[in-house]
C-alpha cells in the first residue's frame, strides 16, 4: 500500500469549471498537508498547505482535509489553461522532521 | 527575497563516476532536505540537514551522502554513480519552527547518467 495515494489522471475540464483533486494518507500521525504544483521541466511549487481539519480557501484554490477519514483534496475555481500541470500531494510527520512523503501526481489539463 | 539556488543545472556523467550537487537555501532558512524525482519513482526523500546534522534519511545506499555547512548552504554526493541514479534531484528548503514547515523547492539538478 502507497503512503499517499493520489489518481494519476489525466482529469480534463473545461476552461472555468472547478478542478477537484483527492488525496488519501496512510500515517495517522501526518499533520501538516501540502499541495504542489509542477509544470512540465519544471519543480515542484507550493500552492497550497493546511494543518487542521475543515477547508482553508486561498484565492482560487480551496484545500479540505478530514483526518478522520485521511483525505486531503484541493478544489481549483475558474480552472484556467494555465493551471494545466501535475498536482502533487504531499504530507508531513513532524516525527520525521521535514520529510515530505508525495503521492505520484494527479495531471490536470484544463481545455479552453 | 531569492529563492532556492541549486548547481550545476545539468550535468552528465558516466557510471562509477561521483557527482556532488549544490543547494543555496532561501535566506533565513537553516532546514535543507533533498528529493529524487524520476518517473517511475516519483518525488522520494533523501536526506533532510538541519544545523549541519543530519535529521533524517530515507530508503537510499550509502553512496548518496550529504553534509550542510555552517551558512546552511548543503551538498549531497553521489559515488559510484549508476544508470539508475538519472533523475532530478531538488533541494527544498524551510525555516523550522516549533510546528509546520513549509518547505520550498530549488529548479533542480538533472542528472544523466551514461
């Protein structure tokens, strides 16, 4: 079983609909949760991060995490053709420092 | 405010030959961790520096090596390099606090080995 677990896509939507993006964690100890995005040739960016439970809204990117269920997901509002790359989800365990464990990716591609 | 720095760019290089790679962190952050990304693989851990210690380590041989200097800037070195060791090797670093820390990515190094 993968530590985090994302669909690898690609998931196609339409220019200005809402993109939704999933995430499932296996360590019950994760606490801090990350969302990176990474255009092709490109590294990884931070677009989002949240810490408790319930939603955190930042801008036209939404993060929901519920670690009862262990599910992390991002909701992107008015998808651009620009936000078209791979999503990357990405949890912590303060017990292990400042490791980062990623899923492989969801790939967004956003058609106009 | 720079960002994460990391050299060389590329770089190409032949089996059983060694490699060391350089990450700048952004400044104020004294926590450098190092990732491999391939495509098969995904983004996996290396190694996380911290005050010139190393923190933690991930499931790699012992020819992947590290050490950060007294300015937080770190190095990692590969020996014995293998086909399989191509890949993108991306230096990300934070500014630890009590909690949660973000951590930020350099472009990378690509790495090729022939």
């Amino acid at each position: 079983q993968k530590e985090v677990e994302q669909n690898s896509g690609p998931l196609s939507v339409p220019e200005g609909a809402i993109a939704s993006l999933n995430c499932t964690y296996s360590d019950r100890g994760s606490q801090s949760f990350f969302w990176y995005r990474q255009y092709s040739g490109k590294s990884p960016e931070l677009i989002m991060f949240i810490y408790s439970n319930g939603d955190k809204e930042d801008g036209r990117f939404t993060a929901q995490l519920n670690k009862a269920s262990q599910y992390v997901s991002l909701l992107i509002r008015d998808s651009q053709p620009s936000d078209s790359a791979t999503y990357l989800c990405a949890v912590s365990n303060m017990e292990y420092g400042n490791k980062l464990v990623f899923g492989a990716g969801t790939i967004l591609r956003v058609k106009s | 405010k720079a960002g994460v720095t990391q050299t060389p760019r590329y770089l190409i290089k032949t089996r059983g030959q060694q490699v060391t790679l350089s990450c700048s962190p952004i400044s104020g952050h004294r926590s450098v961790s190092w990732y491999q990304q391939t495509p098969g693989q995904g983004l996996q851990f290396l190694f996380e520096y911290f005050s010139e210690t190393q923190r933690n380590k991930g499931n790699f041989p012992g020819r992947f090596s590290g050490r950060q200097f007294s300015n937080s800037r770190s190095e990692m070195n590969v020996s014995t390099l293998e086909l399989g060791d191509s890949a993108l090797y991306l230096c990300a670093s934070s500014r630890p606090t009590s909690g949660h820390n973000e951590q930020f990515f350099g472009p990378g190094t690509r790495l090729t080995v022939l």
